[in-house]
C-alpha cells in the first residue's frame, strides 16, 4: 500500500470536512452535518381554476338539469306574473272578487306596473325553487329506478309463514310519484323564505314598499319564526300537489308516447299536457293552497288562524264550502299556463344543455 502524500490528505481532508470555529476554537465537522447559515423559505400559492371548476360541473348530468330548471322558472315567470298577482289576491280576499274586477282595481289603484308587484323577489324565488324542484324530481326519479331494477335482478327477499310465501317487492311503488313528493318537500324547505316576503310584496305594497323593507318589518314582528310562518301547511299543501302534477304530467306523456308511436312531444304538446297535470293537481289541492295563504298573510287583516285546521274551518264558516275554492279560476288561469310553459321550456333547455352535448 503506497502512502499518500501529506498533500493529497490535505486534499481529502478539505473536501470531507468544514472548518467551523471563532477566536477561542476550531471545530472540524463532516460537511454532511454543516449548518447553512443561511436557508430560504419558498411559498407557493396557486389559484383555483374558476373557469375549469365550472366547465367541469357543468358535465354533471345533475347540474344541467339544474340550470335548464332555473332558466325554465325564470321565462316563465316573466311572462306570467299579472296573472300571479291577481290569484294571490282573490285567494287572500283582498278586493275585487272577479278577475277583471281585480285587474282593473290594480290598474286604477298602482298602475301597469302593480300587477308586477313583488315581481323582484317572485324572481328570486322561482329561480332557485324551481331549479331544486326539478333537479330534485330528476334525480330522485332516476335513483328509485335503478334501486328497483337493482332490487329485482337480486331477487325480492321472501319469506315463508306456513303456507303463505310473502315476497318483498317494491315494484308497486312509482319512482315518479316519489320524485314529485320529494321535488315538493326539498324546494319548500330550501326557499319557503321567499314565498312569505313575495306574498307579503303582493299583498301590501305600501306597508312593504322593498325587500329589505320587508324583511326588517317581517323579523321585528315574529322573529325568525315569523319568516318560516306558513311553513308546516306549506309542505302539508305542497306533498299532494307536488306528488300528483309530476305523476301526472310523466304517466300522460308516456301513454301519449305509445299511442302515437313516438319517442318525444313536440312544444305545443309539451304545453297542453303541462297544462292538464297543473290543472289537476291544484284542483286536488286547492283548499289546502287557500288555507295556507291565510296563515301566511293572517297578520296583516290582524287575525291569523293558529294552524290549517282552523283556516279551513274559518273559511267554510265564513262563507261555506264554495269558500275553499274561492280564486280557483285564477288559480287555474295562472298553473295552466305556467304549468304548460315551464315544461316547454325546461325540455327546450335540457335539449340543449343535456342531448347536443351528448353529442359532442
């Protein structure tokens, strides 16, 4: 083994070692173990991509339906709010008690522009009610079917009590019905807030000139309670109606469907038999919409009825039977058409969001 010269280990010794010291010492060290005097810190942050966070939602199945039902409420609500104002009236028994009585006195009393009264918030609320209507009825649809078909290809638990075989089955049961019930339920939940303040925008302009107006009136009379009143005949008045107008308008156009060997409505058949279902289903539920509005809007006429019952009671006391149907025609006159144009249009927009995309 040749040594190495008193160079070359003063070589090694440099790299495989730092000197560290001050004026009292020197300390050799392994430059692994070298401290750095000194150390940078880099943050960095980076901005969440909005645009690609939208474009990728907007894949979604679920959120298309979502946006084609907001756009639905909205154009129809822009066109049919006249008739709106003037059902709310003659349901809540302020003033004329005929149609055109109620739209001339409207004219005569706030102008054009009051049969719009409450229009901004009927707005805000239509948009998001009927986009989580329909999205809501969507979804629930399509989640019932796929559990019964899931359900009957795993065969139907039975059991077995002497002689008797029970077969679990919930073939009986209509994803379509449950999709309305549920549509109904989440909708009034999420946005019965907005249906208090537009009621109360229609009905006394003058003590509720705004919303924020409004507001601050509604809590200083009740709190927040106040802001939810109505709520519990609300959903006990929204369930049957809900449950039998997407029933109805989905088992019509299936057997309309068949019997014409076609695949898809056109737009006016879209609207005659969104029309139809509106029409029966608030038929069927019209007393209970009478009884509910009083409660909304008892405390303005300084007596409200402390729950449905007693609205209902109070009413047909009042003015008989014929009384839970008072403003049933301008009822009609409204769902009617609205019923018939939120169903073309909200098929118009789900073939262009959901079928052209396809597509692509």
């Amino acid at each position: 083994m040749i040594p190495k010269s008193p160079t070359e280990a003063h070589e090694i010794h440099k790299k495989n070692y730092c000197v560290l010291g001050d004026v009292y010492e020197v300390v050799m060290v392994p430059k692994e173990l070298e401290l750095e005097k000194e150390s940078s810190v880099e943050l960095r942050f980076q901005v969440p991509d909005v645009r690609q966070a939208i474009r990728d939602s907007m894949r979604t199945r679920e959120v298309r339906e979502f946006v084609s039902g907001a756009l639905a409420g909205a154009m129809t609500k822009a066109v049919l709010a006249p008739l709106e104002t003037i059902r709310t009236r003659m349901i809540v028994g302020v003033g004329s008690r005929t149609i055109v009585g109620s739209f001339l006195e409207i004219i005569e009393k706030q102008g054009w522009q009051g049969l719009w009264a409450g229009n901004a918030i009927n707005m805000l609320r239509i948009v998001p009610t009927q986009a989580i209507e329909l999205a809501t009825f969507e979804c629930v649809k399509r989640t019932m079917t796929s559990l019964q078909e899931k359900w009957n290809q795993d065969e139907c638990p039975k059991v077995k009590i002497g002689n008797v075989n029970l077969e679990f089955s919930f073939s009986w049961i209509s994803p379509v019905a449950v999709g309305g019930a549920a549509a109904g339920i989440v909708s009034t939940l999420a946005c019965h807030p907005l249906e208090v303040l537009k009621d109360r925008l229609t009905i006394s302009p003058e003590a509720y000139p705004n919303i924020s107006l409004a507001l601050r009136n509604i809590y200083k009379e009740g709190g927040i309670g106040a802001i939810y009143s109505g709520m519990s005949p609300t959903l006990i008045g929204m369930l049957p109606y809900s449950t039998s107008y997407y029933f109805l308008y989905e088992t019509l156009k299936k057997s309309y469907c068949q019997a014409k060997r076609k695949t898809s409505l056109n737009r006016a058949e879209m609207v005659l038999i969104g029309a139809f279902s509106g029409f029966t289903a608030s038929t069927i539920s019209f007393p209970l919409e009478v009884a509910r509005k009083r409660l909304m809007v008892g405390a303005l006429q300084g007596k409200c009825p402390p729950n449905m019952a007693a609205a209902l009671s109070e009413v047909i006391q009042e003015e008989g039977l014929k009384g839970l149907y008072r403003g049933w025609g301008a009822s009609c006159l409204k769902v009617m058409p609205s019923s018939g144009i939120t169903w073309m249009f909200y098929e118009a927009w789900k073939d262009i969001l959901l079928v052209e995309r396809q597509h692509l």
